[in-house]
C-alpha cells in the first residue's frame, strides 16, 4: 500500500515519492527567467513571445502516476480549456532525459498531446533539462503562474492533496485555478508558493 503524505502549505511530510519544496532559482515576485524550447511538431516557442500574457507552465511526466491522476481525471485538461480560452498561454514542458523515465521524441510527443487530449499552448521538450533546472521544477506536476509584465505570480502545486486517486480531484483545493481566478479579476494572489508534489523530475 502507498504511504500517504500529510501536505503543508510550508512543507511536506510524506514517504515513497518525491516532495520538494517550490522553485530553488526564482521565486514569485521575481522575474521568470526567459527560454526557448521547440515544441511536440518542431515549432519553437520562447517565454519573450508571449510578453504581456498570463502564462502558465506545467512540468509534465506522460508516465508518472501524479500527472495521471489529473489527465485521467480530465482535470489538467479542462484547466487548459478553461483558461486557454481566456487568453492565457499554457505550456506544458517535459524534462526528462533521454533513456529516463517520460523523456518524448518529437514523434513520441505528437502521439501523447493526441492520446491525452491535451489542450495546452504547446508540448514543449527540454531533454538537456535547461529550463526545468533554471526554475527549479522539482516534480511532475510542478506549476509556474506568470503575469503580463514577466513577473512569477505562483509556484508550486497543483493542489493540497498529494495523491494519485483521481477521486481526490474534486475534493482538493486548485491553487492553480484560485491563482489564476484571483488574477485576472484583478486581484492579488493570495497563495503564491506552495510546495510541489509527484514523481521527482527525471534530470
């Protein structure tokens, strides 16, 4: 049976999976460091393209139990739709290393934005883990918010309950969801760092 971490907005105390505390590079209220990364149909896309949009950057495992949960469950989907469709720019980022666990070819990544009925900006692939490491994404998930002037507004998790029951869904608080709520109706973000949990990112 799977030990069942006790999740903190300041810490974790858990066993049997990765937990690690929000970015180790930048912090919100800082600057999000600028990137680019050629996308699942060979596209390049860097973080400049998209100066004075919200931004969303999800760090995504197709293999990992954690961002299973929120696939299966249609929950990571349906915030992409969501917010998508209000302009802001969501991009999905895979770090794992070639020969690791989740690491995506280009065509590898084609078949997984179909398969998992993504609706993100982009799938973007950063192999060499350039990015993943310059934000300090520990895990998979691992949620960055960005406003329009550049500024990290959240990071963190995607919610408080750190498990791989999709049935948990429902019942957990969305830090994701409020931050970007909050947001753009013009209010501050009254959540903005918490700690991430899932599979460790596969560096």
């Amino acid at each position: 049976m799977r030990d069942v971490g006790t999740f903190l907005v300041t810490g974790f105390v858990a066993v049997g999976w990765q937990l690690a505390a929000c970015a180790a590079d930048v912090v919100p209220g800082q600057s999000a460091p600028d990137f680019t990364l050629t996308d699942a149909q060979g596209t390049t896309h860097s973080l400049s393209d998209f100066k004075g949009k919200f931004i969303v950057l999800e760090w995504f495992n197709p293999e990992c139990p954690f961002v299973r949960k929120h696939y299966g469950s249609d929950n990571m989907q349906d915030l992409q739709r969501r917010y998508t469709g209000r302009g802001v720019v969501w991009l999905t980022i895979d770090s794992s290393a070639r020969g690791k666990q989740g690491h995506l070819s280009p065509e590898q990544a084609k078949a997984v934005f179909t398969d998992y009925y993504m609706a993100s900006t982009a799938l973007l692939l950063d192999p060499a883990g350039t990015v993943g490491r310059r934000y300090g994404a520990k895990t998979t998930p691992h949620m960055f918010i960005v406003n329009p002037e550049g500024i990290l507004l959240y990071a963190g998790a995607i919610d408080d309950i750190p498990s791989t029951d999709p049935a948990d869904v429902p019942k957990a608080t969305n830090f994701v969801q409020r931050a970007l709520a909050e947001t753009l109706t013009g209010q501050p973000v009254t959540v903005s760092h918490t700690n991430s949990y899932g599979c460790s990112v596969k560096y």
